[in-house]
C-alpha cells in the first residue's frame, strides 16, 4: 500500500511539474507573439508598453528571477529585438525612419562589452545605407538585483553588407576595427562625451527569452521594455 502511495505521488508531482512548465512556455509565446504584433511601431502614449507588463509580471510570480550576478552568464551571447524603443535621439517615443525595425540585434560578451547592431535606411527611400556597431561598456549596477549600468565608447559601421554571415557575426572584427568597408559613424570622442549611457534593469532572463527595461538614468521614470529573444547560433 505504501508503495502503491508513493507511486500516486510521483505521478501527480510530475503532472504538476509539467503542467508549470507548460504554462510558463504558454506565456512566453503569448508575450514574444504579443511584441511581434506591434514590432517596428512607437508607444507614445505607453500603450503597447501597459498590454505586455502584466504578462510580464505574471512570468515573474511564475518564475522570480535571482539578482543578474546570478545569471549574468545567460546574458551573454546574441539577442534580437522583438519590439522596444525605435527612437534614441529624442524622448516622444517616436520611431526612428533610418531604422530596420526587423533586424536590431544586441551581441553581449562576457569581456563586459557589447554592440548594438543595425541596418541604417535612408530615411525616405528606405534603402541600406550601412550597418551600424554601436560599443557600449558594463558594469554589474551597484546594487545587482537592478542590471547593469551602461557607458558608450564606440560607433563604427560597414558601408556594404556582407554575404558571408548575419551581420551580428561580425562583432569580433567591431572590435578589432577590422570590419569589411569600415566607416566610422560618429567619432569615438563623440561618442564618449555626448551619448552618455543609462542602465539596463534586468528584469527576466531564460534560455531564449530576454526583457528589460532601458533608462537613461538610475531613477527609471522614464522606462523602455524591450521584448528580445536569442539567437541561436
């Protein structure tokens, strides 16, 4: 009988692991679905950003999330932009006409670096002008339950896109000023005394799903959530 007790728990523990895990899966499709939906248009007035919150915060009673030292390492590697800020210059939550929408990507590397990476369009013709790698550098946030604070160092591009591989592939000649065609974009001291940085709040991190929220500074009154999921490579 004691046997017979134990195998009924086995099974109904195992129903219930399964049934979590299901739901988890279920709510990370619904919210990468919901952010593809809206994928290339700005949130003036917060109102795509107020739809995915609550899935987002539903993951997280879900699954609560350790301090980003703890998983930092899932950080690392390559994510694509499924929806999130289109516009950097200014604050309307606009989007940005010389942005491909479908192709922003974000390369992190363990060495405390990282590039944002882009097509840049003429903003009329929509045509390619070049691709865009823009160098930030990161640190642990002093208190790392938040994320990582950000600085840029380094805007470079390539005036013509390669065929050999996808354009987040190419980070490593970024780095080493090694790029096919290279052009710098904004020169680096530039970049250094005007773009300044923020801090990325890490506030979900699996596998294959990524969201945060981007401020230009500590405070987050102002918060941008970014839905990305992993390139697989």
């Amino acid at each position: 009988m004691k046997i017979v007790l134990i195998a009924i728990t086995l099974i109904f523990s195992n129903l219930a692991s399964a049934n979590y895990y299901e739901e988890i899966n279920a709510l990370k499709q619904t919210i990468v679905k919901t952010a593809e939906k809206y994928q290339g248009q700005g949130d003036p007035d917060f109102k795509i950003q107020r739809e995915l919150e609550p899935l987002v915060q539903k993951l997280l009673i879900l699954k609560p999330q350790p301090n980003v030292s703890e998983r930092l390492s899932l950080l690392f590697g390559v994510w694509k932009q499924v929806w999130g800020p289109y516009e950097y210059r200014k604050s309307d939550r606009s989007v940005d006409p010389t942005i491909s929408a479908k192709e922003i990507y974000q390369v992190i590397s363990p060495e405390g670096f990282y590039y944002n990476v882009s097509p840049n369009l003429n903003a009329s013709s929509k045509i390619e002008k070049n691709i865009n790698y823009l160098k930030g550098k990161y640190n642990l946030s002093k208190n790392d339950s938040v994320g990582l604070d950000v600085k840029f160092v380094k805007f470079i591009g390539m005036r013509k896109r390669p065929n050999e591989k996808p354009i987040y592939e190419y980070v490593d000649e970024a780095e080493h000023d090694q790029l096919p065609n290279q052009i710098t974009v904004v020169p680096s001291l530039i970049v250094k005394l005007f773009f300044g940085g923020g801090t990325l709040r890490e506030v979900y991190t699996d596998e294959d799903l990524r969201i945060l929220y981007g401020s230009n500074g500590k405070e987050f009154k102002n918060q941008y959530l970014y839905i990305m999921t992993r390139i697989k490579e």
